[in-house]
C-alpha cells in the first residue's frame, strides 16, 4: 500500500482524470476527499469507493470554496496528508472571443483555485509534511489557438507549482507537476462529438498526435500521481513532469505519415 492512511483532496474527481486518481488512491490504501459539482456523480464514486471517501460539492469559481473544501477534509478524516490540484475548466476560445468575463472565469477556476486551496490546507501540510500534486496540461507551454484562457491557466499553474516547490520546500511541504498531453476522458469525447466527430473518433487520431496509436488513458496518469503522492518521491520537489507521447520541447513532427 504505497499511500496508506494518508488523506488525499483530490479536486474534480467525479469524473476523468480526477476520478481515476481518486480510484487508485484508495487502491493504494488512502482515504480521499471527493470533489466536484455534479451531486449525482459524486453520489456514486463515493459509492464505489466503500467507506474510504468523503464527498463535497462545491464551485471552484468562488474563492471561499477552498476553505470548506479543507474543512470538508478534516471534518471527515481529522488530517490532510496530499491535495491534489485537477479541476479545470476547458473552455475553447481564441484571441477574438476571451472577453473580461470568459478570461477571469478560467483563470479563478484553474489557477487561483490551486493557490487558495494550497493556501487554506498549508497549515495541515506543514504539520503532516504533506505534498500537492497540481494536474497541468501541455498547453502550458504555448497552447492551441482556440485554446488560448485555459493554455494562459495552465502557464500560470506551472508556475505557481515552481514558486512554491522553492518558497516550501525547506518547511518539508513538495510541490509538484504534472502536465499531461492529450487524454481520453468521458468529458473528453463528449467534447470532440459536440466538435462534429463521429462515433469512434478515438480509435482514429492521426499518429502525429498519437505516435503509440492510442491516446493517453486517464488510469495511466492516476498511476504516475501516486508516485508523486508517495514518499517514494521525497525528498523531490518543484518537478514539472511532461505526460505526453512526445518531447514538447524540440518535437519535429514527422512529414510523412
């Protein structure tokens, strides 16, 4: 049981990626604070997850969420061990549609969220010599042109992950990243279907966006959190770890396919 008896929030985990991570801590013996807004679907991984998870449901977009989200955490388990940063809000827009409003949105959703939560358990943290693993995305680095809030959130992640990996790591607190590529969600194909992809669309996607002929399962991402999540990985600190199928930095796509 690499996460035994620790206590892990982990945020957006009625569905995706959040999910599975929620899954397979409690696989690797941790209890986990569910978080999401959708009551049904929270109902049910809680079900699924026999009395080792708390659920709350709260919106991110509203800055007071993060403190009943950590009490949420301590009222059920009496510690906070892990916190784990990803709920996100993916939302297309390009430099002619990210209005004031649309722009905020994203930006309190996927970065100013983080630091509150971070924030509001920092004092558990420091006690348990706890971590955060904060879920990124390869947009960071420049992001798709119709992509261009959420691609600014998730810069702004990665680096709210470096500031704080250096600002706490003398006081035993890690801080580390993890910035996946392009994953098969249940969110995820339902956006590509409102898109106008067909059916099976997965099972198509050109190599030069899937060198392995398949996209990235939201179960292999769980598996690289809970490293991070372990004390497997202390003392490390401030890692940015790209989860794609390809150097982002450097990549030349192949001309020919």
């Amino acid at each position: 049981m690499r996460l035994d008896q620790k206590v892990i929030i982990v945020t957006g985990s009625t569905t995706g990626i959040g999910r599975s991570i929620a899954d397979r801590c409690v696989q690797e013996g941790a209890r986990v604070l569910v978080h999401g807004r959708d009551r049904a679907g929270g109902e049910q991984v809680l079900a699924a997850l026999a009395g080792r998870a708390a659920l709350q449901i709260d919106d991110l977009a509203d800055a007071a969420s993060a403190e009943r989200i950590v009490s949420a955490a301590l009222s059920a388990f009496g510690r906070i061990d892990a916190l784990v940063n990803n709920a996100a809000t993916v939302v297309r827009s390009n430099i002619d549609s990210t209005d004031a409003d649309t722009f905020d949105r994203i930006v309190a959703i996927n970065a100013r969220a983080p630091l509150l939560l971070i924030r509001a358990a920092l004092a558990e943290l420091r006690r348990t010599r706890g971590c955060v693993v904060n879920i990124g995305s390869i947009n960071a680095y420049s992001g798709e042109s119709d992509l261009l809030a959420y691609s600014v959130s998730k810069g702004a992640l990665m680096t709210l992950s470096r500031n704080l990996a250096n600002a706490l790591g003398a006081e035993g607190v890690r801080i580390n990243h993890l910035n996946p590529g392009w994953v098969l969600t249940p969110n995820e194909d339902a956006l590509q279907r409102r898109l106008g992809q067909p059916e099976g669309w997965h099972r198509q996607v050109p190599r030069v966006h899937a060198p392995s002929g398949r996209l990235i399962a939201a179960e292999e991402i769980a598996a690289a959190a809970v490293y991070w999540l372990s004390d497997e990985s202390r003392p490390i600190s401030g890692a940015v770890v790209d989860l794609e199928q390809f150097s982002v930095i450097g990549r030349n796509p192949p001309k020919i396919d």
